[in-house]
C-alpha cells in the first residue's frame, strides 16, 4: 500500500500536476498535499494516521464486539433456561450481562462525545436507549425476577450496538441544558416503555401457556402470572410519569412544539399518552388485566416508536 501511493505521487509530480492524488487507507478516501507523500518514503502509511483517530477506531470496534458478544451468550443461556434445557446460577447471566454492559458503555461514551457536541443520530439513540435498558433489567434483576427479559433486552442491545458501529459515527450537536434535560426524560421514559412491552409479551405467552395447561418451560420459569400483571402495571406507571415529564419540558423548551419537523413526533408522543392513561384508567376502574393489558400496552408502544424513531427516521433520512 505504502510503495503504491509514492509511486502514484511520482507519476502525479512527473505529469506537473497541483491536486494531490486520492489515497484510500482502511475505506477512507482522503486527499493529502504533495508533502504527505513525502513522509511516507520514510514512514510507513499507517503511521500517518492521526493517533487519537486510530485509539478511538479501535476501542469502539472492541468495545462493540465484545458487548455483543457477551450479550449474545447471556440472552442465549438464557432462552435454554427458560426452555428448561439447562439448570444454572441467575449470577452466570447476570455477571455476562453486566460484563456486556460495560463494554457497551465504553462504545456508547465513544459514537456520543464528538468533538462538535453530543451525536443523537438514529442509530446512536438506539444503541443508548438499548444500553439504558439492559441496565435497568439488570438492576431489576436484583430484587425481582425478571430474568427472562434478558432473552428480549440483550439481543435487542447486541444488534443496536452492532448497527451504531456500521452505520458510522455522525457529527454531534450542541444542546443547552433545558433540551438534554428533554432528551434525557425522553429517553428514560422510552427505555422504560421497552421494557413494559417486553413484559407484556412475556405475560401474553404465559397466558396462553396456562390456557392450554402447559406447566412445563416458560410458565415454570416464570413468577406467578398476579406478580408479572403488577410489574408490568409497575413499568407503565413510571413510563407515564417519565413521558409526563417530558412533555412538559418539550412545551417549556421549544417555542413550537407543532412546527413541521416536530409535529409528527409531538402528536404520536401525545396519542401513546393517552393510550398509556387509558390502560391505567381501566385497571383502576374496570380491572383491566392479563391480554387487555398486553394489547393496550403493545399498541401505545407501537405508537411512542413511531414518534420516536419514526419521525427521527424520516428527518433524517429524507429530509
């Protein structure tokens, strides 16, 4: 690589031409003065790459890997637990998925601090609110028994980590501390929400296992069907105070919540609120549970997903 880019800088030099050449280096194309040719007759390519670009290159790539990976294998054992096809410790999965989290950490403080500010672009704020969730299953984990949502939760951070590093790092923005504080209550309220409409999936099998009198894997895995009807009551109460807030916060921050890039957004975010408020009107007043409860939470979830992802989508995408 090294002794193609001097000679095509010769050839370049020879011809009289004043444009440098283009120098492709692992899938960068980049143009370098005629003095950069220079350097390489007695530097190797790979040394006249900045430092902190190679570190940084490299650490995201481990720290990425390594995070799917362990991820990976803890939602795998995890899912034969359940399936009754092995016996083990709860520590085993939790250990490899806090192991996973920590790794996902490092690449998280990677593709969001740039040099221009904080990068929230799609695939950035996946990975983000897929970290924030194993982390809160996690800690949940603790005192409750709610394991086999590591089957949905760490798969889900595996793949959103891995498309965070495909896609590429985008450049950051500027945010003052009103809008973080809007995207952070965002971002809990979401991350909370993922993991009701995992719950409610889990419910919905544990229903229809005991409809059918299958005692065996999943129901025998799982708390009695009252303890997972609260958590996921639970999960939907914080989510609503956390998107509550955030609402709020929207109003007082943007002087127009309506306006053309935020309007699909606000709306969507407004009707999944009122789908939220609905579920938890009816547990109180008519003693909404089991596949009630699923349903009214799948759909408020669909909808608070496409407010959030969907309009993120289509702005930058195509816009």
């Amino acid at each position: 690589m090294d002794k193609l880019g001097i000679r095509i800088a010769a050839l370049y030099r020879t011809q009289g031409m004043h444009s440098s050449p283009p120098l492709y280096i692992g899938g960068l194309h980049r143009f370098y003065p005629f003095s950069f040719y220079d350097k390489l007759t007695l530097h190797p390519v790979n040394t006249v790459l900045p430092e902190h670009w190679t570190e940084e290159t490299t650490m995201l790539n481990i720290s990425t890997l390594v995070a799917v990976l362990l991820y990976s294998t803890a939602g795998f054992l995890q899912w034969q637990v359940m399936r009754g096809d092995r016996k083990q410790s709860r520590t085993i999965n939790q250990s490899l998925g806090l192991a996973g989290l920590v790794a996902h950490t490092f690449a998280i403080y990677l593709i969001l601090h740039q040099p221009s500010g904080i990068n929230l672009s799609l695939f950035s704020a996946g990975s983000l609110i897929s970290w924030l969730v194993a982390g809160l299953v996690l800690l949940s984990s603790l005192r409750q028994s709610v394991d086999n949502l590591f089957i949905g939760v760490f798969p889900l951070a595996a793949v959103t980590a891995l498309a965070a590093l495909v896609t590429g790092v985008s450049d950051g923005k500027a945010y003052d501390a009103g809008l973080i504080a809007h995207i952070l209550l965002s971002i809990l309220a979401y991350s909370i929400f993922t993991i009701a409409a995992l719950q409610a999936i889990l419910l919905s099998r544990q229903v229809s296992a005991l409809k059918h009198h299958h005692t065996r894997g999943l129901v025998s895995s799982l708390p009695p069907l009252q303890t997972m009807e609260r958590l996921l009551f639970e999960m939907v109460w914080t989510g609503l105070i956390l998107l509550s807030a955030s609402l709020i916060t929207g109003f007082i921050v943007f002087d127009d919540l309506f306006a053309q890039h935020l309007v699909h957004k606000t709306v969507l975010s407004i009707v999944a609120w009122c789908l939220y408020a609905t579920l938890l009107f009816g547990r109180i007043s008519f003693g909404w549970r089991s596949n009630t409860a699923v349903r009214w939470t799948i759909a408020s979830f669909i909808t608070l997903a496409l407010g959030f992802f969907g309009s993120k989508m289509v702005i930058e995408w195509f816009v």
